[in-house]
C-alpha cells in the first residue's frame, strides 16, 4: 500500500470513528424521549432504528416501547395507543388539506409490528407472536377503497404515502415469522395498488395524498418523508419476501425505477429537500436519512447495484450528521404533517430514521 492509500485509509477509519461517537449521542438523546407521549407512529422508527444498531442497551430500550405498546393494545388489536388522533394547530396543514382540525388513523398501529415480531424470534415470549397476531387480525378490518387498498384515515377514502411504510414491512415479516403466504401477498399488493394511484409515471416519485372522491390530490407535492417511506418500504418488504417470490423483483424494480428520480435532485450539500424537486424548499434530515439507509440496505442486499447509488447514499448520510446537535438532536427534521411550509424542528421519527442509517454505515 503505498503513502496516499495508507493515508486514505487512516482518514476513513478516524471518520468512521468520529460517526459512531456521533450515532451513540444520537442513540443516548433517542432512548431519553417520552415514549409515552400518545404519539405511536413517530416511535416505530425509533424502535426500528434502535434494533438496527444491535446494541444490547438499545434492544432493551426498543424492547420497553414496544412492550408498552403491547400493554395498551386495544380490544380491536391495535397495538400501542390505539386509533391516532392527529391535532390540528394554528398553521398546521392538517387542517389545510383535510378541512378537519383532527384526523384519525387507521393503521398508525401497525408500524409497532416490525418490532413487536422482533422480539417473538429474538425472546420466544408468546405475548408478541400474540400481539402481532391481534394486530394482524386488526388489519384485515380496515376501510379500504374500490380497489383494495387501505385508506389511511377514518373521515375519508384517502391514500397517503405514510400508510405503505405503516403496514407493508409488518405484514411482509409476519408472513415470514408465520409461514403464511397471504400477509406477504397483502404487502406486495398494498405497495402495488399505492402506487398505481401515488407514483407519478413521469418521474417514478410519489405523490403524498390521493382522494378517491372526488379524483383528485389533496397533498401532490414529492414530499421527501414521503419518498423516505416508501424506499425504506420497499428494502424491508423485499427482504421479508421468500427467496423465488415475485414480489421481490416487483419491489426492486420500482425502488430502481425511484431512485432514477430521486438521485438526481440530491443537493450538493448531500441533502434533499423537503420537497425533493423544489431546490427552494429547505434541506430536509429525516427523508435524506430515509434515502441513505434504504439505498445502502439495497446495495447490501444485492436488490441494485452500483457505484453511483454508493456515493449517494453515503454523501446522504454525511451531510445529516451535520444536522446532529450537541444534546444528540437531530435537528432540520420537518415536523407534522410534513409537506410545503412545514414548520422545522426535531421528533422522534427523525431521531429513528438517522440510527436506521446510521445502522448501515458505522
């Protein structure tokens, strides 16, 4: 190895050592935040980050989330805190969108379900298998529109992007942990009928929000969570999946047919924006940690492959290091609901998606 190699490769080991001094702030700030808050949804990335990173004192903080949430299922089989009511507030786009100063979800539940069939295979307590069995069992409940996908609130017939990263990944693992066929075949369908009405055919990115009736999008723009939520999406679906199944090369070929999209407007910064084809709107952490978790996964995956997609999400996971405070924040985080003129901040969504990246790069 001659002197600019060696050089090279200390420079690389002391980066990597600065990020995981960085990810364990993260990680520490992560497992002091309320988790009782009565705002389940914005946890499942914090669970699922924290299992990423392996740590034993992250599992058993993951673990007590997800416990909590198994304690408060409700008798219809959600788990966590039940129905999710949505606040509106002055200036909030809740309202804005929806005409409701409230909305209720329908499947925000879910989204405890990765971690609740993580801890049945990692402990074998039945509770979880159980629990994960209720929720399932909920599911197969909900409104759905003509063409079987699942709305994502109760006031109206609406598909939001938020919805496929809620249930796709738990149905996709309980059908592996369970050896039944028909929730994976669910997961692949509810990618596929979200997209025939979200994925715009120009450009292979996803619209927020489809109103059935009337026809029309009430939330249109390429909001950057939103495409977040649905690349990691389609990496843990595609995982999930049996070796030979056909969804797999379903859901490969719409994440290569995204990130032809998605790749070109990453900032110089390493960032994209909130609204990733708007160079406008402000650069935004928690889509960006999004992107750089589900591209490396996907390469780790052999799911895609090349050298550019590498630069990308490595350059994506850089840039939101510089969005760590000093308290293990992450801050430039759009807040709820996300979308144009949201307020900026950070959450706990946020905090999740980083140590999800952070999980394929330190």
């Amino acid at each position: 190895m001659n002197d600019r190699n060696v050089a090279l490769a200390v420079l690389a080991e002391s980066d990597t050592a600065d990020w995981k001094r960085i990810t364990a702030r993260v990680a520490d700030y992560t497992m002091g935040l309320n988790n009782k808050a009565f705002k389940n949804w914005e946890f499942a990335t914090v669970i699922n980050g924290l299992i990423a990173l392996g740590e034993p004192r992250q599992f058993a903080a993951a673990r007590r989330i997800v416990d909590l949430g198994v304690a408060l299922q409700n008798s219809e089989g959600q788990l966590a805190f039940g129905l999710n009511i949505v606040q509106g507030d002055p200036g909030n786009a809740v309202e804005r969108w929806t005409g409701a100063k409230t909305i209720t979800g329908t499947l925000h539940s879910s989204s405890y379900g990765p971690g609740t069939l993580f801890f049945h295979r990692h402990s074998g307590d039945p509770r979880y298998i159980e629990a994960a069995r209720r929720q399932y069992e909920y599911v197969k409940t909900v409104r759905r529109t003509r063409d079987g996908a699942f709305v994502h609130r109760e006031e109206t017939t609406e598909l939001w992007v938020d919805t496929v990263y809620f249930t796709a990944p738990f149905l996709a693992q309980y059908g592996a942990v369970t050896g039944n066929a028909d929730p994976a075949d669910e997961a692949v369908r509810q990618v596929r009928l979200h997209a025939e009405r979200l994925c715009d055919s120009r450009t292979g990115l996803f619209r927020h929000i489809w109103c059935e009736t009337p026809d029309s999008f009430p939330q249109s723009t390429f909001w950057a969570r939103g495409q977040g939520w649905i690349t990691a999406s389609l990496v843990d679906v595609y995982e999930a999946l049996p070796q030979g199944h056909a969804g797999r090369a379903e859901m490969a070929a719409l994440f290569e047919r995204m990130l032809a999209g998605l790749v070109p407007l990453q900032d110089a910064s390493g960032f994209w924006h909130n609204v990733v084809d708007d160079p406008r709107a402000a650069l935004e952490s928690s889509g960006t940690s999004l992107f750089a978790y589900s591209i490396r996964k996907a390469l780790d995956l052999r799911m895609i492959s090349g050298e550019g997609y590498a630069a990308a999400a490595r350059r994506g996971f850089k840039a939101v290091l510089q969005a760590v405070q000093d308290d293990g924040a992450v801050g430039m985080t759009s807040l709820p609901p996300g979308g144009p003129n949201a307020r900026f901040g950070s959450a706990p969504y946020g905090q999740g998606a980083f140590l999800l990246a952070a999980s394929r790069f330190v």
